[in-house]
C-alpha cells in the first residue's frame, strides 16, 4: 500500500467512525486523534525517528484489538493500513 491508498484509508477510517453508531463517545474521540497521528506519521514517514513511531504504532495495535470483535469492517481497514505503514517502514 502506497503512502496515498493509506491516507485514503485513514480518511475512509475517519468517515467510517463518523457514522457509527454503538461507539462511547470516548471511544470515538480516542480513535479520532489516533487517526490523525497516523496521517501526520504518514505525511512524513521519511523523516520520522522511531521514537516518534512506537507509541503511535502502538496505540494502533491496541485499537485494532480492541476493535476486531465489536467493528469487523473497521478492524479490516485498519489491519490494511497497518500492512501498508509497515511497508512505509512506520
């Protein structure tokens, strides 16, 4: 996955949440703000440091298992993303 398929992604993510019902707005505000970490990481994948890419990536890996069970379409999304920031070396 290029850097643009997973910005994409990452919008689809945004919009995907936006429309969800079921989801403590806790939840929601958390994955809002995760999402946008991982654009701006993205956005500069080149440059980043891996002390800059670990907490994020992190954060991610606990959202996407927090999330298989109770949002499928969701957690396939974000697996997909994970692939492709792996690929970016994130």
């Amino acid at each position: 996955m290029q850097k643009k398929e997973i910005l994409t992604s990452l919008q689809s993510i945004q919009q995907d949440l936006s429309r969800q019902s079921g989801v403590d707005q806790e939840t929601l505000e958390h994955l809002h703000s995760l999402v946008a970490n991982m654009e701006k990481l993205v956005q500069r994948a080149e440059a980043l440091r891996k002390a800059e890419v670990e907490p994020i990536a992190s954060q991610w890996q606990q959202t996407l298992r927090r999330f298989e069970s109770e949002h499928p379409h969701l957690t396939d999304l974000i697996a997909r993303v994970t692939d492709g920031l792996a690929n970016l070396g994130i």
